[in-house]
C-alpha cells in the first residue's frame, strides 16, 4: 500500500509541479511552470514507453488511440471492427513524442549540463547529473528507435527547434540516424555511474538501478543493430559485438516493464476498453493462436482463455464487420491479467534480446552457443509469462478443463522437451535456424513491443502474414510502413517532398532502409 500511495503521488506531481500558493501567483501561466523539475519530466517521459506496446496516450491526452502494434503483428484481432482495411490505420502521427516525451528528454539534458540549474535541487533531486543525461539520452534512443522505424525518414537532427524558430526541420535518413543514435547511445553508457544516485521513486522503469538502465542502453543497440543484417551487415556486426560485449538484459529482472496503475493516475488503457467500457473491441487473434497450438506451447494459456466451448478457437484477423457477428461468444478471449487495471507490462524482455543473440551467434557476428541462448530465451518467456499461474488457476477452478485442453492440444511445461520438438530444435540451415529463432521471438511477443515484432516480420519474413478477408483492395500485404501525418506535409510540404524523393512513395509500400526484401 505505501508503494502505490507514492506511485500515486508522482503521478499527481507529472501534471502540477507546483501546488497551491498565495495571490502572488495569479499572473504565473499555470500551463507553463515557471521551474521544471527533473523528477516529474523523467515520470511523464518514461510513461511514453508503453506506446511500442499499445499506443494509447497516456493521461491527460486523448488525442491518440492507435493499437497498431499489436495488430500489425496480428497478435490482435478487433472483435468488433476490422484491421487497416474499411477506415484504415494509415498514418503515424508523431506529436506527442515530439513535444512530451522527447521536448522532456531534451528539457532534462539541458538542465543538467546548465551551469545555473545544474546544482539545484530542481535537478539534484533525481540524481547525479552524469546519471540523468545518460539515461534522457537512452531513452531518446529508444523512442527515435521505434519512430524511425515505423515510417522512415523523421525529424532528428533538426528536431524540437521551435524555440530557435525553426518550424520546418529536416527529415533525416534513416542509416544517418542510426548511426547517430548509436553513438548518442555509447556516450551515454559511458556517463552512467553506478556508484552515484538516480531517484527510485521518479524512476518508473527501473528503480534507480543504473546497472538495468546501462543493459537497456546496450540492448537497444543491439536491437538497431541486428536489423542491419541485409542492408549493412559488417556496420551492424560491429555495433552488436560492441553493445553484447557492454552486456544486453539477459533476466527477467532487468526486462523494461511498466507498470499501470489506476483510473486516477494511470490505467491500463486495455482495462478502460474491456471494463470500463465494456467495448471488449480486441481478442488474441487465430493467427497467433494457431501458431501457439501448433507448438504445443502453454503459453497460450497466458494469452487467452478458451472459448465457451472449452476451444481455442480464435477470431481471424480482419474479419469483414458484416461477418464478425458469427464468431461473437465463440472466440478465445484475452486473459484477464493482460488488462488488469494495474498489469505490469514487458516492453522489451530477456528472451527477446537472448533471442536476438542468438541470431547474432547464428551469423557468426559473435561467439557464443546459439542453441543455449535460443534455450535460456525460452525458458525466460515461460517464466515471464507464467502460464504456471493460469494451470494453478484451473486446477483449483475447473480441473475438468485443463485436463481436456491438455488432451486436446498437449501442451508441453517442460523446457527440454518443448525445445526437442522437431519444429523448435535449431536445427538446419542457417536460414531455417533463424526462421526458428524468429517465430519464437514473434510467439514471445504478444502484448509487448509490437514495433519490433512488426521489424522482424519485414525483415526476416516469419511468421507468415497476411492481411484479413476484408482487406482493401489496394492491400495487398502487411503495410511495409506508415504514412506521414497530415501534419508533416500541412505545415513542412518542402521538406515532407524532399523526405519522399528520397526515400519512396508515402505509402504501405515503401521500404525503410534497412528492410530491403520483399515479404511474401
């Protein structure tokens, strides 16, 4: 309880950084404080992190609901309406990391390299300066990351000028950000001190652990450099060997999570949906069921509940709204803790990143056993996900179903044998390894960073998708990226046509650079 009192005061501090006061105050613009505070902008930075799961703007915006990087991947399908096919989910509107997360990112960094502010305990309070730049610079990588990679050329070298009077930035390249932001990322692992102080309180992701923040910093390089595979394999095998060597999240307890709170502070926008509401709009989609029956894998009990019938039978994805009436109270639905009003969420996990060296070992870019990583990754999964909860929760609910769930589909709790299974052994070409490595890394991330399950589908083609019966016809395929917003081309139209000369038609067909093979 004393925990959720002080999660529950930082989130009242994010939106006022200053209380009540006297008549002194009525000319003080209660929109704009007159002094920041670098607890309270790393809060509300850091609950930006959530988007590469389900992006839905944190309170109190309400101006972005957009849960594409869930459906994209196809680990969702809408129950109730249909996916980029009669409205579409076409354009990425990037405002709000522009001018929160990244504007309090940017605010931070100048705060603590100010020799006026520096010292204060407006900044002094959350920490050692070294501490602070380093991670504002960590996690500007990781929301550049993620923008970059849904549409292509973004603003970045030019960006958040406003105050400069630049109003029409550049896009920048895709490779030139890259390279920028790994070297954004290895400054800053080398300003982290674990000896100095970071406030747990203000941090939201880790607690004050500067060892977590330092294997975040070097699994984000990683994760930008395995997907230079095709287009710059030797840049990308440097910068991987470097960050592996500086050490990637390898356990479970240094996943970046997040975690909700209330209705008042923070809530699980999922839980709003389901319960709030009770628009019940989204459900685990067959793609990803099916995929998981095929495996006999448990983890299928941690991602839906069966059916009415005692099936997992789930909905198709991009169902026809016409035809969406036949599967209603016949589809598996979500398990409850996934939209928990207070769920703790995993945005990047050990098993992805183990995975993720695994694939690097299975290119030869490091030395290390693929098979034991691919192993350790899975186990870390099961455990993440803790499908021994929900066999717990049968077993003392309905025996008679788990029992005839594990007749039907077999489900398989040990490691060892689960991994024995001749369509999980890596084993084979080295294409047919990574194809193994890439489907148990899609089959992890269900409800986590969707964005980078999304990259691994254009890069590496697995799993098999396939936009819904209902698709446009204009849609031939999973969208290859998304479009500009309109507020990209209104107010920026010379730079916005320079982006697309440069880089290709806004549109679902247009490749980022370094995704350069086509999907089947």
């Amino acid at each position: 309880m004393k925990n959720k009192i002080i999660y529950l005061c930082v989130w009242i501090g994010i939106f006022s950084f200053s209380g009540c006061s006297d008549f002194g105050d009525i000319n003080i613009d209660p929109n704009n404080p007159s002094q920041a505070d670098t607890r309270f902008l790393f809060a509300r930075a850091m609950q930006g992190v959530t988007s590469a799961v389900f992006t839905s703007a944190p309170a109190p915006s309400t101006d972005t609901y957009d849960p594409f990087s869930q459906l994209y991947p196809q680990y969702l399908a809408e129950a109730q309406n249909i996916q980029y096919t009669e409205f579409g989910i076409v354009d990425f509107n990037m405002g709000i990391y522009y001018y929160t997360f990244l504007r309090n990112l940017q605010l931070i960094i100048a705060m603590n390299q100010d020799e006026k502010q520096k010292a204060t305990e407006f900044v002094m309070g959350m920490g050692s300066n070294a501490n602070q730049i380093a991670a504002a610079k960590t996690l500007e990588a990781f929301y550049y990351m993620h923008m970059t990679d849904v549409v292509g050329m973004i603003y970045f070298s030019e960006a958040l000028q406003g105050d400069q009077g630049n109003f029409t930035p550049k896009f920048d390249s895709q490779k030139d950000i890259y390279t920028a932001l790994d070297a954004k990322l290895n400054e800053a692992y080398t300003m982290f001190n674990e000896k100095e102080t970071f406030d747990a309180t203000y941090d939201l992701l880790y607690g004050g652990k500067i060892a977590k923040w330092k294997q975040l910093n070097a699994s984000l390089r990683m994760l930008m450099a395995i997907k230079l595979s095709d287009v710059e394999p030797e840049t990308g095998k440097a910068r991987f060997v470097k960050a592996y060597n500086d050490g990637g999240i390898k356990t479970n307890e240094s996943n970046l999570r997040y975690r909700y709170l209330n209705e008042t502070a923070n809530m699980n926008p999922l839980y709003d949906n389901m319960e709030v509401s009770k628009r019940k709009d989204f459900a685990p989609a067959k793609t990803i069921i099916d995929a998981l029956i095929a495996h006999k894998d448990p983890r299928t009990l941690s991602y839906g509940v069966p059916n009415p019938q005692g099936k997992y039978d789930a909905v198709p994805f991009g169902v026809a709204r016409a035809n969406i009436s036949a599967y209603k109270g016949k589809i598996v639905m979500l398990n409850p803790k996934v939209y928990a009003m207070d769920a703790t969420i995993t945005i990047i996990s050990a098993a992805r990143m183990l995975l993720v060296e695994s694939e690097a070992a299975v290119r030869g870019w490091i030395t290390a056993d693929a098979a034991e990583l691919y192993k350790k990754a899975i186990k870390a999964s099961f455990e993440e996900k803790d499908f021994k909860s929900d066999i717990a929760k049968y077993e003392n609910s309905d025996p008679e179903l788990l029992k005839k769930l594990q007749d039907e589909y077999g489900f398989i709790t040990n490691v060892d044998e689960y991994v024995a299974q001749a369509n999980v052994a890596l084993t084979g070409t080295m294409e047919e390894k990574i194809a193994k490595i890439g489907m148990q890394r899609w089959m992890n991330g269900f409800m986590e960073d969707g964005i980078e399950a999304w990259s691994d589908w254009r890069r590496l083609n697995v799993p098999k998708l396939t936009p819904g019966e209902a698709a446009a016809g204009t849609i031939k395929h999973v969208p290859y990226r998304r479009y500009y917003h309109l507020g990209d081309y209104e107010v920026n139209k010379e730079n916005y046509d320079a982006a697309i000369a440069a880089q290709g038609p806004d549109n679902f067909e247009t490749r980022v650079w370094w995704d350069t093979k086509d999907n089947d």
